[in-house]
C-alpha cells in the first residue's frame, strides 16, 4: 500500500443497519445458487495488490474449478468514493464480495457500517499476524479485516554517500533522528547531495515519527484529538522542522517527483515503507550502492523505537451473496497460505505480515543490490517491533488542519506550542 496519495474520506454517518445485507441485496447475486461460486474483488495498483491477488487466484482455483474470481482494479480513490455512496445508500447492490481498504481508512467504515462486513472472526486469528495489525481490522472484539502487507519502515541509504562523507553503514544503525541530520549535514557538505526529499503537502513521515512512539493523532478511543500535550507529536514536529532548518531537504510535489529524486541519486536516503524497494531497485545503475537500516527514532521521546509502519492495507469481505465462498478463498490464501506469501515476495516483493509467512527462502536471500543484504530478513524482524496504534477515524481530516498549521511553523511565524494548541481546537471544533 503506497502511502503518498491524499485522498479524502468524508466522516461517515453513525452505524446504520443495512437491510440488503442478510443475503440477495448485493449487486453480484446469483438467482438461483444459495451460496454463488463466483466473487468479486476490487484492489488497486496492477503491480502490487492485484498481482497477489492473480496469484492467490491461481493457486485456489486449482483446487476450486467451480469457483470463478473476478478481479476489478479501481483507483483507491475510486474505491472508496463508491463504498461510501453505496453504504450510504443503505444497500450493498453493485458492490464487491472482497475489498481492500487502506489501514488508515478501515475504521471509518466498520466503526460506520458494521453489517456491511462478514466477522471473519471464525475462518482467522488476529494474533497470527503482525500485532499492529490488530488496531484497524478488529472492531468490538471481532476480526474483520484479514491483514495484508507490512507497511513497515526502514532507512534506505546510499552506501556510497556516507563513504564519501567518512560514515559507514554502522554509523545510523539504530540511531535517532538527530544523528540523521547530522550526517545529512555532511552529506551535503560533501556531496551536495540532500539527505532526503520530502513534499510538504505529505505528511506521511510524521506517522512514521508518531507510530515509532506508540502514539497517533488520536487518542486510544480513536476519536479523540490527541494533539496539544502529546510529547511524541511534538517530539514529531521539532524533529520534522529540524529536517528543514538543517537545508537537507529536496522538495518534490508529487509521486513521479519523488522516485525521481532517488533514480537520480539527488538523495542519498529513503525513510519510509519497504513498499518502496521495487522503485528502489528500477534504476539498475545504482545496484551495491545501497543498503537499508532501521528506521531512526525521536531523542527526547523515551516510548520511540527504532521501527514503524507507513501505510499498508487490509482484505475485508462484505456481508451479501457469496460471502461463504469469498471467505474461504480469503482464509484459505491470505489468511494462512504461508507458500502464497514466499511466492508474493520472490515474484513481487511483498511483505506480508501473516506471522508464520516471516522466514523462509525467500526472506533467506540475499540482495546484491543492496550488497547482499538479506533486507527481507530484517524487515521482517523490524515488522514484530512496530508498535500498535488505533488510527481510528481521522487520519486525513486531521492532516487537512495539519498542513496549513505546518507551514506557519516551518516559516517561524508560530512555535511549537501554539501550533499543536490550534490544530487541537481546530480539530475538536470540526470533529464534533
């Protein structure tokens, strides 16, 4: 799940009983069958999400030829604007049997629509994957998300860069965010290159900071502000300003931008989800010359660690016709298959984050482009270390009053303080 686009999700209405969702509503019933064979499943991104799912189609058709799979990519945009006109709608008609939904988003819809999604509590275990999982597919008790991919962070690093610049390797391991800018410093003194790049309409690298400390833009009931007085977003703030004050900072505006400044080798790191590493590895050129530690940590913020999570994503089946069938093909690939998810990473490098899938061959390689690092090996470890957090229901409305407070306060024309007391009260006064 890639953790770079912005999309808004609307606070959805209170929980609301779907009438069509005890069976025949749904828009891919079958007239006659009383349980169809054939499902529908919506995901985005044909090299990531729906790649797994071609090949976890593969692998359960061949045992299940009575069983057709129909999968639609939709922008994630798409998806969730038509999720929340159907639900709000009050019918499940034209809806999927099985869609992904971001992590970040998971939330608002159970916590909205709680019918319109099967408890798949008796077909998984929560506990058998990744316990930061845990906090956006589970709702009262019941396991309705079935976990998908880590979301889990590293520090892509320029090997040859820090060499340059005398640093080794060994230097940033398990390091804080303040010795990172350091060597930025002299990075740039050296090489004139920046240290990392970053679009300040994209907040994705304060959850980084936020989530390496256990904490959220919420507080634990997921609905409550929890901004003024939270020592990890301030920690978050000061350190994300440090960034900017020490000039290592190559802006960017957008995605394509972004890969850019790495492809070009304008950056000499990455601080961000393992999702990246396809891009990464695209510019062939730079093979060897990079290698991935853990993600730096707050100094001054005791709860941060030297892991977290930025983005990453969830399968959740919904409550119409088909539902037993789209409920085994979940249970029976993603949610145990522990070959499926070596055959995921060989072929797509996907992490997954089903606990049993966590070693093997494929994590076993080593990676010449990142000089023979086993790196799958040690996102894999990184991944048990990332701490839970409730990302409840507003993530993006938040990051909405965050953006505009951000830039008073890399200008200097507010401190710290008053800018985590107005986000506060702006977002207490809008989320009521």
């Amino acid at each position: 799940m890639k953790g770079f686009k912005k999309l808004w999700l609307p606070l959805l209405a209170s929980a609301m009983m779907l009438s069509a969702c005890s069976g025949g509503g749904g828009g891919n019933a079958a007239s006659s069958d009383p349980e169809k064979k054939e499902i529908t499943i919506w995901a985005w991104d044909p090299n990531f999400n729906i790649a797994a799912l071609n090949l976890a189609k593969e692998k359960y058709t061949a045992d299940h030829p009575d069983v057709t799979i129909n999968i639609v990519e939709n922008a994630q945009a798409d998806i969730v604007q038509k999720m929340n006109t159907g639900l709000n709608s009050g019918t499940t008609k034209g809806l999927p049997n099985v869609v992904l939904i971001e992590d970040y988003r998971a939330q608002n819809f159970l916590q909205a629509y709680p019918d319109a999604f099967r408890d798949m509590s008796d077909k998984i275990k929560g506990e058998d994957f990744a316990d930061y999982k845990a906090g956006p597919t589970s709702l009262d008790g019941k396991q309705y998300g079935i976990p998908f991919d880590s979301g889990v962070t590293g520090l892509y690093i320029r090997t040859d860069y820090l060499e340059e610049a005398g640093y080794t390797v060994d230097d940033l391991m398990n390091t804080d965010w303040d010795t990172f800018i350091e060597v930025g410093k002299k990075i740039k003194e050296v090489t004139g290159k920046d240290m990392l790049t970053q679009d300040p309409n994209d907040l994705g690298i304060l959850r980084l900071m936020l989530q390496s400390a256990g904490s959220w833009y919420l507080k634990e009931d997921g609905t409550t502000p929890n901004i003024a007085g939270n020592p990890a977003f301030k920690g978050a703030l000061e350190t994300y300003k440090a960034l900017f004050d020490a000039n290592i900072v190559k802006m960017n505006s957008d995605w394509s931008q972004f890969v850019a400044a790495f492809n070009n080798g304008d950056v000499a790191s990455i601080p961000v989800g393992n999702w990246i590493t396809p891009s990464v590895k695209a510019e062939a050129s730079q093979s060897g010359k990079w290698a991935v530690v853990p993600t730096p940590k707050m100094k001054g913020v005791p709860e941060s660690v030297n892991a977290s999570n930025s983005g990453g994503s969830s399968w959740y089946v919904m409550n119409v016709d088909g539902q037993e069938t789209a409920a085994d093909f979940m249970a029976s690939t993603f949610g145990s298959d522990k070959e499926l998810y070596q055959q995921m990473l060989d072929e797509i490098g996907i992490i997954g984050t089903l606990k049993a899938a966590s070693e093997g061959d494929a994590y076993d390689k080593a990676d010449e482009f990142f000089g023979g690092q086993k790196v799958y090996a040690d996102f894999a470890k990184w991944t048990t270390e990332v701490p839970n957090v409730n990302y409840g229901l507003h993530t993006y409305a938040i990051e909405d009053i965050l953006s505009a407070e951000l830039q008073n306060y890399l200008k200097g024309s507010k401190d710290v303080d008053a800018v985590m007391n107005d986000a506060q009260a702006q977002a207490e006064a809008q989320l009521k």
